[in-house]
C-alpha cells in the first residue's frame, strides 16, 4: 500500500533509492498525487526496455507529511470504519481528508 510506504520514507534521510518493482510502482502513485517528489529511471536495453528499473525520491512534500499525519500507519493506530457502500466509504475518507488537512480551496485563499 502506497500509504505504508510514504509513513517508511518520512523517516528517511534523502535521496533514496529503490530497484523493487513494488515500491517503484507505488513511488510513482505518490509522485503523481504530489506526495513525494521522485525520479524514476527506465531500463535502455532489450530486456528491461519500457519498465521503470530504479526510483529516486527527492523528498516528502508538504502534501504527504499531511496526508501521512491525516492516515496514521497500521503500526501506530488501528482505524475501523464499517461502511454499506463503496460511495459511502470514498466519501468518508474525502470527508476525513478534508476534516485533517482542510479544504483545498482554503490552502489556495492562503497562497499555498
């Protein structure tokens, strides 16, 4: 899960570096919700052409330490939501989001 990731690399001194298919793969999902800013490199030879073989991220954005800070990891506390709908379940973690780290409207009033 992309989350548990981004809870490890806040504890990380930068760059790091990663050659896991896996976490390559979830660097990516954080750097394009703007979590993290990454690099990734893709493989040149016949073998790894076209696949993402080694990620750098730079560093956690103001964006993840808040989403990390609105989300805790598993290992720090056990949240348990009972929802009846997959609609209700997206709108109470929107909800939830917006409630930890406001609405982007209001960060965009402020010039953030």
């Amino acid at each position: 899960m992309p989350m548990l990731l981004l809870h490890r690399l806040i504890g990380c001194s930068f760059p790091v570096n990663t050659f896991s298919p896996d976490e390559i793969e979830k660097i990516e999902v954080l750097a394009l919700g703007g979590l993290v800013r990454a690099t990734v490199l893709f493989g040149s030879t016949p073998a790894t052409r076209g696949r993402a073989v080694m990620a750098t991220v730079l560093q956690v954005t103001e964006n993840g330490r808040r989403m990390a800070a609105a989300f805790p990891s598993h290992e720090s506390s056990a949240m348990h939501i009972r929802l009846r709908s997959p609609l209700s379940a997206a709108s109470a973690s929107a909800l939830h989001v917006l409630e930890k780290i406001g609405s982007p409207l209001v960060a965009a009033e402020r010039g953030q």
